[in-house]
C-alpha cells in the first residue's frame, strides 16, 4: 500500500520541537567556544560572565525540550524512512537520530554537573556560582558533586569540562553530517526525507520502507557514551591539587541576643524613608545593592552622647542586587549563609561629636561567625522631631568571611565593599 502524505510528514508538535533545539544548540556552539576565551580577557570579563549564566539557562532549556522530545519520539511513530534507501544508509540514519538524543542529554548534564563542583578549570581555582533560569528561578547543584571533598570536586570539574567540550566538537561534526545528509536527499534523492520536517517543502510520492532497528540505536547511543568517556578521561587537571579548605559549613544558629537600651531617648525609624544599601565591583563592573528587610533601634540625644545607642539587626537573605545570580550566589555558604547566620548585628559603643551635624559612631559588626570593629562616621540633620541620618564606611570582606573559599584574592569580588546607610527617624 503505498504511503500517504500526512505519514509521510513528522507531527506540528516533534516539527516545533526539532527546530527549537536547533535553533538553541546553534547558539550554543558559537557561544561557548567564545566566552571560554573571554573570561579571562579583564575587558571582557563582565560580557562573559553574562554569556556564562544564558548558556546555562539555554542549556536547562534544551535538556527540557529534549526530554519532550523524546517522550514524544517514544510515543508517536517516525515517518518510514525511503523504500529505496540503501541498508547501510536506513542503519546510519537512524544511529544518528539516537546519537542526537544521547549527545542532547548528556551535553547539558555534563555543564550541569561543571558548574555543581564548585570549580573554575580556566583558573584551577574554586569559584561556586549560583545558576538562576534566565533570571527567575533558580537551579540547585547536584548533590552528588557538590558535596563532595574539595580535591574530588576539582577531579570531578575537569572531568566534566573535558566531556562537555568533546560532546561539543562531537555535536558540531553531528550536525554538519545530518545537514549534509538532509541536502544530499533532497537535492540528490528527491525524496520525502527533507520535507518530512520543513512543512513548506512539498511531499512527494513514495512507497514503503523499512522501519529502523534497535541496533541503530544502540550504535548511536553508544557512539555518544564514547565521546563522553573520552572527554572526560582525557581532561585531568595539572598537578598541584586543590587546597584544603572547605567553604564553611552550616551552623547552628544562634539563640537571638538581646537588646539592651541606651538612657538617651527613642527614635522610631521610619522603614520607608530609609535604606541600607551596599555596592562594589564584579567581574570587572560595578553593583549595586540593598538588604529589604532590617530593623533599627535607636535611642540619641546630641546633649547624652554618653547614653545614646543603636542597634541595627539585619537579615541577610534579604540582600538584593537585581542580578538573580549574584543574588543567588550570596545565599550560599560562603557568603552570607543565611541559613545559618540569618542575621547580621550593628551595635554602637560610642558616639563622638565631630563638630555641627558630623558625628561618629563606634561599635561593632557581626556578619555569620566574624565580629569586626568599625567607625561609622554620620551626618545628623534634626527638624521638628525628625532625624535624618546619612552615612558610609567600607568593609572588608575578607575579615567577615564573605567569599573567601572561591575568591580569595578578589579576582572577581571587590575586596571593598561600601556600605551606605540612609535612616529616617521620628
């Protein structure tokens, strides 16, 4: 009997589903080749940086769209392949098919598993940064990496890394092969390989063919499993071994402390009209940030400096920068942990005048675990029972353990970090 024009013809659905894979994994190749050189060029740095977090989200998309594919491969029949086509080409054909399906899956598993470990192999550094799809939601490491000692993690990145490169090279001789594949049907064949999955290209008559084999399959499948063992057993990292320390780990949190008030008299601060805000650079460009969600206790009297006080309680998973990466990076455990140390802790000691509206404050900071001392110098505006205070100070970092197991020589992180504070006050 011989073959209609709809069977001829993939579904709307694999139709949609084939080219949007394309299109994505078109974008890829070029752009990984690219940013890889790039990250470590300073005056493009930032540029890379940001084509390192669209990769992964691409790449979170097609493993998406790939497993839809599949399921919908498994439950809807291919279009017969021609009747004419010879054995060998009928085998070729659909070994490719499978080896596109097994090269779909474990390209973004193995990116996915690099960026879990934790560890930058063009630096041989640890540098752990959250990934975040396209800005909204966020993508946890594997556990099964992440977890894992520092010198296994590193093993494991340039293990990855080496296979997600090898599958690349593969991907791209995969796809120049089954372009040149198509063309040659099309133009050589005149059969119905091409139009099956380009709609506006007509159909043309043709009568049975043979179906493909589970051989085909398992020669694509096992074509891919190749490449990935390949890449991954040719990429060992240079001797020298990753450094024994760990990022910190969680710790109970502690019991909250208690507020002791100053004899000066109280100010109730004005949430609206006040801000604490932070910024510094990253990746060569500057941000800016601000914690959402603090609370300001506050007892002054210009006339008391001796018993004036104040106690600033912020909550640090409320640190927002407008980047869903940084954001998403500064709740891990090397950096403000919140899940831990929820809470930072400002509290006076002193006050000082400087002379007019200038004044200073001397007290302490505790961010997780680490308590420095700091100086807060301020301007206080006073009128009609309102206060209005301005001021800044830079931290460092590195004394409040912020980041210090991926960047501990600020290549990515300013070292400095401005604080301003901005407090409205009745």
């Amino acid at each position: 009997m011989a073959r209609t024009a709809a069977s001829s013809r993939y579904s709307a659905v694999a139709i949609i589903l084939h080219w949007l894979i394309a299109a994505a994994v078109l974008s890829m190749l070029p752009m990984g080749w690219w940013m890889a050189d790039a990250i470590s060029d300073p005056a493009r740095q930032q540029t890379a940086f940001k084509a390192y977090q669209l990769h992964k989200s691409i790449g979170f998309t097609i493993l998406g769209l790939t497993l839809l594919r599949l399921a919908w491969r498994i439950s809807h029949p291919t279009p017969p392949l021609s009747a004419d086509m010879p054995v060998w080409e009928r085998f070729g054909a659909r070994a490719t098919h499978w080896a596109f399906y097994a090269l779909l899956l474990a390209l973004p598993i193995t990116g996915w598993a690099y960026v879990s470990s934790g560890w930058a192999v063009s630096t041989d550094k640890p540098l752990n940064v959250a990934t975040v799809w396209f800005g909204l939601i966020q993508v946890p490491h594997l556990s099964f990496v992440a977890d894992q000692p520092a010198e296994m993690r590193r093993l494991g990145a340039y293990s990855a890394m080496g296979a997600h490169a090898t599958l690349a090279l593969g991907a791209a001789g995969l796809i120049a092969l089954h372009v040149a594949a198509a063309l040659k049907h099309q133009f050589h064949n005149r059969d119905n390989v091409l139009p099956s999955m380009v709609p506006w290209l007509e159909l043309k008559d043709e009568g049975p063919a043979a179906s493909g084999g589970r051989l085909a399959m398992a020669a694509g499948v096992g074509a891919i499993a190749v490449l990935l063992f390949a890449g991954g057993m040719l990429a060992s990292p240079p001797a020298g071994g990753a450094p024994r320390a760990e990022a910190a780990q969680a710790a109970p949190t502690a019991p909250a402390e208690p507020i002791v008030p100053g004899t000066a008299k109280a100010w109730t601060v004005d949430r609206a009209g006040s801000a604490i805000t932070f910024s510094g650079t990253h990746a060569g460009a500057a941000f800016n940030g601000r914690f959402d969600d603090w609370e300001g206790h506050i007892w002054f009297d210009p006339d008391n400096l001796s018993g004036s006080k104040a106690v600033v309680l912020v909550r640090t998973a409320s640190a927002r920068t407008g980047d869903a990466t940084q954001e998403g990076s500064l709740v891990e455990t090397e950096w403000l942990n919140p899940k831990a140390f929820p809470i930072a802790r400002f509290e006076t000691q002193s006050f000082r005048s400087l002379g007019g509206d200038h004044y200073e404050a001397t007290g302490t900071l505790r961010v997780k675990a680490r308590t420095v001392p700091v100086v807060l110098p301020f301007i206080l505006t006073l009128t009609d029972g309102q206060a209005k205070v301005t001021g800044a100070l830079e931290l460092d970092r590195m004394a409040l353990d912020l980041g210090l197991y991926s960047d501990p020589s600020a290549d990515w992180v300013s070292k400095m970090i401005g604080l301003e504070i901005s407090v409205t006050a009745h």
